[in-house]
C-alpha cells in the first residue's frame, strides 16, 4: 500500500478545524492501517514531521431504510496526527480554519 491508500480523507468538522491551531490534524484512513503506517504516511504525503498518531475505529451505525431489514453504514478509523512543533502546518487546511 502506499500513501494515499492509507490515508483516505480528511475529515472536516467544527471540533476537527478548531484542533488545527494545536497542529493536530483528522484523517480518515484505512481500517487495517497501524499507527506506524499512517505516521510514515502523512509524513511522506505533506512532507510534515508526525509526533503522535491517535486512531478511534468507528463501528457503522445501524439506520432504518423504511423497508425491513434494516440498512448499516460503513465501518471506517479516524486517525488523529499531531505534528511537531517545529514541522510546518499542512497547507491543505490553511484556508478553512
């Protein structure tokens, strides 16, 4: 796998932008990536230097379709990047914050 099959999307939510200013960025990633991969990941993909990767694995939410059987969303991890202090910010997010 390379870089950009591990991360799969960045993930764009109020509580997410406000952690950029803390350098810590939300990446939605492959379910079976580790927290080795995702650091050398990021790091090869923005050029940034990675201090600590937290990962959160969300299970898919059961919703009603209206029709039985019930449908289900999709399982996916989020991993969350904290850069280094002296790394540069990823540009990607600069304008939303």
């Amino acid at each position: 796998m390379n870089a950009y099959d591990i991360i799969r999307r960045p993930v764009i939510t109020e509580q997410s932008m406000e952690a950029v200013a803390d350098k810590k960025y939300v990446f939605m990633v492959d379910v079976n990536a580790n927290k080795t991969q995702i650091k050398e990941a990021v790091e090869l993909a923005f050029g940034v230097k990675v201090a600590k990767v937290n990962t959160i694995r969300m299970q898919g939410k059961v919703k009603r379709t209206g029709a039985y059987p019930a449908g289900k969303r999709a399982e996916f991890k989020k991993a969350i990047v904290t850069l280094t202090a002296d790394s540069k910010t990823i540009e990607f997010f600069e304008g939303m914050v």
